[in-house]
C-alpha cells in the first residue's frame, strides 16, 4: 500500500467551510478553461465555415481571412452562435444536472465512477472492459492536460505575432507550474478574485454593447439557425463545424474531475466508495459559479461577437474576441486600451490552464489508490479537503508536455487542430460508465438508464467522430500521448497483479504465521549455550546445514496490514531476511502504518495501538490523518518512552523490501518486453517506504526481494528456514 505524504510547513487553512470562499475558487480554478474558450471558438467557426465555401486551406484562407469584410451570411453567424449556445447547454445538463451527483468519497472523473461500480453488489456485466475504457480515458484526459495551456495562451497572446507569443507562452507555462505545490487554496483563491472580479465581467462588458445595438443575436436561441447552417455546409463539413464546436466546452470534463477540490469532509470520517452529502459535495460551488456567473457571462461575449459581425463583417484574421474591445476614437487612449485587453487575456489564459492541472492531480491520486497508476509523492495541502493534492512528477511532466506542444505547434489556430479527439473521448467514457453506476450502484432500471445517457452518448459520439477528421492534421498528437499513458497504467496493474500473486503464493499459501516465529525464539531460549565460554558463538540454533544466530540488534519490519495475533503472517520482507542471513533479532516490532481520510487524527484516540505476541516481538499500528507525516523513528521512540515496546539497544534496524524484477529464461520476446517494461516503470515510480518519509541511512536497511518472471508463473523463490530439533551431539560439537 502506498502512503501520500503531508507537509506540515504549509499554510494548514485550506478553502474553508464557507460556499462563497469554495465557490470563488472554484471559479478560478474550474472554469479559467472554458472562460477563456471565447478567444477563439468564434474565429474558429468563421474559419473553417469560409474555408469550406471557398474551398481555401492554408495560405489561400490567410490571405482571404486577412483584410476581413462581409465573409459569411446572417444565417451562417447566428448559426454558429446558435451551435455555440446548445453545446454549453448540454455541458450544462450532462455535467450540472446528472454526472456530478455521482462522487466516489468527495472525487470526481473516471475513477470516481470505477470506484462506486466496484462497490456495487450485483455482478457487473462487461467490468473488464468498462475498467479498460476507464484508463483510456485517464490517459485522454492527461493529453488534453498538456494541449489546453498551450491553445489558451497562444490564442492570448495572438496580437503580438507568431515568435513573440510562443515566447511569451513558454514564460507563462513556467510561471504557472512553479507555485502549483502551494495547493488548489492559495492558487485557486487568488485566481477566483481575478475571474470573478476581472475577467468574467470584462468579457461581458466587451460583448453587451454589441447585444444591445443587435437584439436580434438572441435569435441564435433557436435551434433552427443550427440547423440551417449545418445544411448550408458542403459534404462533411457538418463534422468539421462540429469539431470546431468543441472548443466552446472546453473544461466541461475539468468540471467533473475538479469537484474533489471543494469537497468539504476534512473534519469527519468519509466511507470509501459512497457520496458525500450534497451540502458539503464540491458538486455544489462548481455548479453555482457556473450558473450565476461564467455561462451568463460567456452567452453575452459570444453574442456581442456575432452582433459585431453581423454590422460590420468579418474582422481582420477573424478576430471577433479582440475587435470587441472599446474604442474612443483617441490613437493613444485606444492602444492603451487594447494593450490592457490583451494583458487582461494573457492572465485568463494563463489561469485557464488550472482546471486540468487540477483535474489531472485528482485523477492520478485516485489512479494511485486504485493500482491504476505507479505510485508517486503525492503531497496534501489543505486541512478541509483531502483532493487537494499537489504531485511534482505529474507537474512537471504536464510542464515538458506544454512546452514541446508550444513549439510544435506554434500557434493556436494550428493546435485547434490537435484538439477535441482527446475531451470527446473522455466525455463519451464518462457518460457509459455513469450509465453503469447509475443501473448497478444506484438501482435505476435499464430503461430509466438508457432514457437519461442514450441521447447524452449520441451527442458525445457525434462530437468524437466529428474530431476524428483531425487526427491526420495534429490530433495524432494526443492520442499518442493516451497511447503510451494507457500503455503504463494497464503494464503497471498487470504487473502489480503479478507481484500480488506471488507474494500471496510466497507469503500465504506457503508462509510461515507469526506463531512459527514464536517457535523459533522458543527454541532458540531452550538451547543453553555457556556465553561466557563460548562467546564468538552467541546463541544459535542449528538449521539443517544451516545455523540461526541471534543478534542483540532491534529490527523493524513494515507490513501492508495490520498483524493482531500469531495466526497472521509475517511479511515478506522478514521471511527473506531470515532466509539470507539467517540471523534472528532479540527484539522484532511488525509496524504497520493506517492514514485516516481526515486532516488529523482526533486527539483524544490512542495513535498507536501495540500487540504483544510473545517472546519479543510485538505488533503496532500506527494511525495519521492524511496531513500528518508519518514518523516511525518518533514512534519507535515514544513507545520505548512509555514502556510499550522493549527494545534492548539505543538503535534500531528498520528493514523495507524492495521488489528485484527477474527476466526467466523461458519467455518469449513479448513477454520479456513486457516485463522489461514493467521493471522500467518500477524503477521510476517512488518506493513505498519513501512515502513514510523514510531514506536510506544507517538505520535503515533495504531488503532484495527477488521476484522470477517465467512463462507459466511469477515466484519468490529462495531456500526455506525449517524448525529441525538439534540432536545435543551436533550441538556440543559445534
């Protein structure tokens, strides 16, 4: 079982219990995404309807866009409008209304609904695939991580030209991922200002005007302008609009995956696989932001910049975010404007990046918890919400994923075009397995299910198919990256699985309990040895071929459980001490470490509980919320203190196993690729015991746990310690 580390350093106050404080950061780290989706979802549309008009790629469509003028028909503008305004009322109703209600112990995304079907009771039919497309859809969603920051703030930082805005995007990108380890409070909290105070009302005020000049953009509220531009389109340009429509609802899967953020059950237990209460669910400051602030505010934008169109044509480049901004007529006053505008931009965009840096810290600290996922630091950073997590390796992988995603691609129109396969994949995934909680965890009928999620899964695989036409021009780009995400999350569970079996085989099947650890100690303080005659030889106790010693040293051995008796077995890493060095400690203590889902453990609990089991070996269990670093020297020492353990020296030995990946001779080249490829990512995922906060020192020793993979099966194999009674002869002669 992997441990997640607490800091105690850092600022202990998190989002609070307040709806207002929660609310305001969810606004800030939520919907920065989607909020910044008006810089070019618009232009989008106006570009690829005129390219499919004039039949115009590339150069030819830059030189038609350049000038602007009268591009596209009333019917074509409101239209895209009217497409714009169904895709985030259905975000609204797929996400607000149905999806969120279902949180795994506060979580949100994919593996919050694998959660809540693992614990449902009946037989779930097809759980291996749905666990399949869940992976999938952690690994699409991941490739949209990395794709969203780049597009937001190229899009951003369009009016300074190509060279300078991927500079600027790059300085952005390191700005943004540096202060991530603060946590979702602070960074989410400052940004909440900005977006609630700043952004979501500029982007209001720069589209009002514009609303009130032209009423008749409300028109757009009619589905039938969709209609009428979708027949308009020649060929498969129905699809290529569709794909285009996409980036309206960016975000719209952050929504689900962030709800963890402002979940509130940092003071009480919270049971595994069951919801929170709705009054303390993140569900709620998610949905009310979006509600009373971000899509008012979004429709108003959208329409202003159709209303533009609509007077005055088709701005240069197709700009309509940026030819909203005021004017007054005064050169001066109005380059001061603009460059305000677009420093306003640049910080939205750079805030819209958090939804799925966020996103993306809950999704792989539940992967971690569910096997999904090698096991990395996971850090917390606030008392009142367990989801908020901050994990470096995730940070700064997304980081270089950004980056290199900058300078490939340059420009936001060019990445558009890698974007959509991933989030509409996600989406799709989404929506089944909701279906499958809905029918196995919450008992509705199939009926019910398919009556809800069946229109819901049409739109969503009308809008992945629509982005499939991508895949040649950039939207290889994600699925590569899921590809080689799936490829280690499904090496990773296969490979766990494997290591489970063998050490069940080695550990159970053919263990040794801890009564037969008792034994030993029992025979070896029947064997009466003159010390003060015999000194170089201690005591020992004769194996077979093989002799035991006893050592004055203490040692301590880290178990996956709890041992209550001597009928429980011992740990791996012991039997493979006894095996290789055949020396038996004076003071054995089985520690195993339980994190509560609560910030601190209540006071007035015991935080230790000690089993004696007999003959100096005892069991603890100790007990830390999942903002308090584990400590197990401290421990040690405080049960030595107290009286509760006996340990015979100053120093102690903790001993930690460490699986060793052995190749078989037998395999074929597949599976020796596998299992390299497993060994690979074991090396690089973060010890368990290092989320104790345990290094290597001194005191602490790491125990090779050598571990074959061969062609029929995976094995522990060493030579076995038996009790064999010595005869006096061999012992007095010895």
């Amino acid at each position: 079982m992997a441990f997640a580390r607490g800091r105690r350093r850092r600022r202990r106050g998190g989002h609070g219990a307040g709806l207002f404080t929660r609310l305001r950061e969810a606004t800030g780290t939520v919907y920065g995404d989607i909020g910044t989706s008006v810089l070019y979802t618009f232009m989008e549309i106006i570009r690829e309807t005129v390219a499919l008009k004039r039949h115009a790629h590339g150069d030819d469509l830059a030189e038609i866009l350049g000038p602007g003028g009268d591009l596209i028909t009333r019917t074509e503008a409101l239209g895209g409008l009217s497409l714009v305004f169904w895709a985030l009322i259905f975000l609204t109703i797929k996400y607000d209304l149905i999806v969120m209600r279902a949180d795994n112990h506060g979580e949100g995304g994919t593996f919050a609904l694998w959660g809540l079907l693992k614990g449902a009771a009946a037989r779930v039919f097809g759980i291996t695939l749905i666990g399949y497309l869940v992976v999938a859809a952690a690994g699409l969603l991941a490739a949209d991580g990395v794709i969203t920051p780049p597009i937001s703030m190229l899009g951003a930082y369009e009016p300074l030209g190509e060279p300078l805005a991927v500079a600027a995007t790059l300085v952005s990108l390191f700005v943004l991922f540096k202060p991530q380890w603060r946590g979702t409070s602070q960074v989410g909290g400052f940004f909440g200002w900005f977006m609630m105070l700043v952004w979501f009302p500029w982007i209001a005020i720069k589209g009002v005007p514009w609303v009130i000049r032209h009423p008749d953009v409300f028109l757009a509220l009619d589905p039938s302008y969709a209609v009428a531009l979708l027949r308009e389109l020649p060929g498969a340009g129905v699809f290529v609009i569709f794909g285009v429509v996409v980036l309206a609802i960016t975000g719209g899967e952050a929504k689900y995956a962030d709800i963890g953020h402002f979940a509130r059950h940092g003071e009480g237990q919270a049971v595994e696989g069951t919801s929170l209460d709705p009054k303390d669910s993140g569900r709620l400051p998610v949905m009310y932001s979006w509600f009373a602030m971000v899509l008012p505010c979004l429709v108003l934008n959208y329409a202003g910049q159709v209303g533009y169109v609509l007077e005055r044509g088709v701005p240069p480049r197709a700009n309509t975010f940026y030819a909203l901004t005021p004017r007054t007529g005064d050169e001066r006053i109005d380059q001061v404007i603009a460059a305000g505008d677009m420093v306003i931009s640049a910080i939205a965009a750079f805030i819209a990046s958090q939804a799925l840096i966020t996103g993306m810290f809950s999704i792989v600290k539940q992967a971690i918890a569910m096997g999904f996922c090698p096991r990395f630091a996971v850090h917390f950073t606030s008392r009142e919400a367990e989801g908020q997590v901050y994990i470096p390796a995730v940070n700064w992988a997304m980081f270089l994923g950004c980056a290199a995603i900058t300078v490939s691609f340059r420009t936001a129109g060019n990445l558009a075009a890698a974007y959509g396969i991933a989030v509409t994949g996600t989406m799709g995934i989404t929506t089944l397995a909701f279906g499958y909680v809905a029918h196995y965890r919450w008992g509705w009928g199939l009926g019910k299910v398919a009556a809800v999620c069946t229109p819901i899964l049409a739109v969503d695989l009308l809008l992945f198919a629509s982005n499939l036409s991508k895949f040649a021009h950039g939207g290889y780009y994600p699925v590569a990256i899921a590809a080689v995400l799936l490829s280690v999350m499904l090496t990773w569970q296969w490979g766990r699985a494997e290591l489970a079996r063998a050490f069940y085989a080695f550990g159970v099947q053919g263990g040794k309990q801890v009564s037969w650890l008792v034994a030993l100690r029992e025979k070896v303080d029947e064997i009466q040895l003159a010390i003060d005659e015999n000194l170089p030889l201690a005591k020992l106790l004769v194996q077979g071929r093989r002799r035991l010693v006893e050592t004055d040293r203490a040692f301590v051995f880290l178990c996956s459980r709890p041992v209550q008796d001597v009928g429980e077995y011992l740990p791996v890493s012991m039997r493979i001490f006894l095996k290789k060095f055949g020396v038996l400690p004076a003071h054995v203590t089985l520690f195993h470490v339980r994190q509560l889902a609560v910030a601190e453990m209540d006071k007035h609990q015991p935080r230790f509980e000690v089993v004696d089991l007999g003959r100096n070996i005892v069991s603890v269990t100790a007990t830390y919320g999942y903002l308090e670093q584990p400590d197990i020297r401290g421990a040690l020492r405080e049960l030595q203190l107290e009286g509760r353990i006996d340990i015979p020296s100053d120093r102690w030995i903790i001993e930690v196993g460490e699986e060793e990946i052995i190749v078989g001779d037998d395999l074929g080249f597949l599976d020796r690729l596998r299992v390299y490829y497993f060994r690979l990512i074991l090396r690089l995922s973060t010890p368990a015991h290092k989320f104790l906060g345990l290094d290597y020192d001194a005191g602490v020793s790491k125990e090779v746990i050598p571990v074959v993979f061969n062609r029929h099966d995976v094995t522990v194999a060493l030579p076995e310690l038996e009790i064999n009674e010595p005869e006096p002869a061999k012992v007095a002669a010895t």
